[in-house]
C-alpha cells in the first residue's frame, strides 16, 4: 500500500517532544536469548547491550513510555539495514534480505511473510520511530538456518537503497463504508453555547477520511451520506452489505449529560453487552434517533438491541472489531489533546447490522460539550488530522491482517 507524506511534525504520544539524552544513563548489559516472556532491561535511558548472533552491539535506548525501546534509524545496519518511516510505518531489511516493516501502535511486525509478535508497541515521537528492543530478538531468532550477516564495514547506517518490503497477498481492493451520525431533522448533539451541530462535524470529517483513504492503494470507500440528509440507523449498515464492505466505522461526538461541560476525550466502540453505565449511556444517546425514526415505545427498543447483541456474541466479528478499535484509538492519540477514553464495548443499533457481516465500530471524536473539544471538533485543521489518523488506523488494520484473517466482508 502507499504511504504518503513523511512523519515531520507527527505529534508525540505524550504530547511533547522527545529530548534525547544520550549519555545522561548508565551503560547496562543484557543478554537477549530468545522470545523473553517479560523485559528486564536496566536504566532508564542511555545505552544498552544486546548479544544477537554472537555479536555485542551497542544500541540507544528510550524508556518514555516505560519499556526499553529502540530509534529505527539507529538499529544495528548489521542486523536492519536502510531504515525508512513514513507515516508511523517503518520499513527496512534484514542482513539477509527478507524485508521487515513496523508500524506505531501495532504490537507486531512484518517480517517477509510472517507476522512477529511484540509484548509492547512502537511508537512515535520526536518525528523518529522507537521500537519495542524485543524486536531484535525477535528477528535475530527468525533467521533462516545458515544466513550470513554481511561484513559490517561494507554497510553503511544510513543507507536509503531500495530494500524489499513484504508483499500484499490480496489481489483486490478492501471496500470500506463511512457513516457520518445524524443528519436531516437529526442534528446529533448540540453546543447550546456556540450552535455547533455534531451532524455537520462528523459529515466534515468522513468526507475528509474519504479522500484520504482513496489515496490509499488498495482502497475503495464509500459514504452513507454525503449531504445534510436524514438516513435510519438500519439502512446504514444495510448499504455496507450490499456494497459487500470489508469494514464499517461510524463516526460520532459525545456529550456530556446533564449539561455538563468537563467531560473530554476520544473512545471507540464495538458492539457486545455491557454493565459499563457510561457505556451504556453513550448507547442510549446515540441510539434516540430511534424515536425520530418513529419506533414505538422510543427505548423499548433497548430491549430489543440487548437480544440480538447477546445473540451474536459469539460472533467473530466482534473480536476483530475490538482490534480494529484498538487502531483507532492508537492512531487517535496522536492528535487528539483530550484523554484516550479507550475501547469499549456497547449496545449500538447501528453496529447491529454490520458486525454480523464485517469488523464494525463506531467512533466519539470528542466532546461537543466541552469548549476545548468544541474548537477542536470545529477547526478544519483539527478535521483534518483526525480523518488522517483514521485512515491510518484502517490501513493498518488492513495491512496486518492481509492474508492473516479470513475475509469477513459481503460475497463478492
């Protein structure tokens, strides 16, 4: 798949950029033998030693985020060689030849045609890619019987020859559907403050997300809408089967009850039952456009929603769902100010008719309630990143689960 514009500028995950301390630790050695069942690596950041085919190398380290991690293009040239990142996905080769590939926020790795787990996850910050230290490990142990490291006085650390990067196994195109909440007499949660409408900042988005993801090789999308129009919860879901779409993702903002106004962050759900309140109350609200739809007894319905959720629990999709959840909510963080409210799980009509056919989520940008929320969720700029981490977050999904999982979209 292509990958565009470069990581310049990529917001940390802490939000704040990563000052390198070189030298301001101790040097401590460890030995890495095989997959470690938990990281004991010492000091906090500096250098450390690791033993990988016989070989001592000396590798910087960060702990920001608590677990030893190593800068991409920093890797031993003798072990991964012409590193590259663009957009959080790091490529390069091993002294073999296979090719190997990393994303922020993914706890896997690509390694020619084999996916390698990783306890933790790489991560972006300072604009430089830091990879789980397991990694080389991970890769040293997954070199074929007999392969030759190359003389590391021919290998140049900061070589940008081409290198080979592992093949896409699907032929053709994913099928995406794109659901912008509300619209029409249905204006979603409102700003009484400043009349912000949520309908119009989720159809904004989703249009955004659109044209990004159809810059993406390998990706068609579509709209639920693309105007100011009323659509019942049950056609949206209708119209990815029928397109036979390989994923679904609504796209929402939150409010806080009450009339409440502190109350911020991002979170993503998938449909299963819960005993989570909160949960439960994002489900009632954005399930009330029930009653504008005409159904009798406006929540009764609830009851109706609870059967058919506890009727596919079992359901495949609602694992792959949850990963796909776990995307979003990683590639979320690094743009949104507000807090990672997480993945959770709920009771949505509109996830309904979906995850019984194909991995389906529906995403809270923010919250329109609150005032920093509310400028952000507003700001075409803001829009913007938000629907490019977003694509991110289905492209990875896409990419590490190409060939790896059963497809699960509408028959072609």
């Amino acid at each position: 798949m292509r990958f565009g514009r470069e990581t310049d500028g990529v917001r940390t995950l802490a939000g704040r950029p990563w000052s390198r301390m070189l030298g301001a630790g101790v040097l401590a050695c460890l030995v890495f033998t095989g997959w470690p069942a938990g990281l004991s690596a010492q000091g906090s950041a500096g250098n450390e030693t690791v033993v990988l085919a016989g070989r001592e190398y000396s590798v910087a380290v960060s702990r920001e985020l608590g677990y030893p991690a190593f800068r991409w293009s920093g890797a031993p040239a003798e072990i991964i060689s012409g590193t590259a990142l663009a957009r959080g996905r790091g490529t390069a080769a091993t002294s073999w030849g296979a090719g190997i590939e990393v994303r922020a926020g993914a706890p896997f790795a690509r390694l020619g045609e084999a996916a390698l787990p990783m306890l933790n996850s790489p991560y972006v910050s300072g604009g430089e890619l830091w990879v789980p230290l397991e990694l080389l490990t991970r890769v040293d142990g997954a070199r074929p019987s007999g392969a030759v490291d190359p003389d590391p006085q021919n290998i140049s650390a900061g070589s940008r020859e081409p290198y080979p990067v592992p093949a896409r196994r699907r032929n053709e195109p994913w099928k995406v559907t794109i659901d912008p909440g509300h619209g029409g007499h249905d204006p979603g949660t409102v700003n009484r403050r400043t009349g912000a409408r949520e309908k119009d900042i989720v159809l904004a988005v989703s249009k955004y997300l659109r044209d990004e993801l159809r810059d993406r090789q390998g990706i068609e999308v579509e709209l639920t809408r693309d105007d100011d129009r009323f659509i019942p919860l049950k056609q949206r879901p209708k119209q990815a089967r029928t397109s036979g779409a390989d994923l679904f993702m609504s796209i929402h903002v939150n409010a806080e009850p009450g009339g409440g106004t502190t109350a911020r962050g991002f979170e993503t759900y998938y449909l299963a039952p819960t005993r989570d309140d909160e949960s439960a109350r994002v489900a009632r609200l954005e399930n009330s456009v029930l009653e504008l739809e005409g159904e009798e007894g406006g929540f009764a319905g609830e009851t109706a929603v609870d059967k058919i959720v506890s009727g596919i629990v079992r359901d495949d999709n609602r694992a792959v769902s949850g990963r796909l959840g776990g995307y979003v909510q990683n590639e979320m963080r690094q743009v949104a100010e507000g807090p990672d409210r997480g993945t959770k799980k709920g009771p949505f009509w509109v996830l309904v008719g979906a995850t019984g056919h194909m991995p389906a989520v529906l995403v809270e940008l923010g919250f329109i309630t609150n005032a920093k929320d509310e400028r952000r969720l507003t700001d075409k700029n803001f829009q913007k990143q938000v629907a490019s981490a977003l694509a991110d977050a289905v492209e990875l999904y896409f990419e590490f689960y190409d060939g790896a999982q059963s497809r699960v979209g509408g028959a072609r």
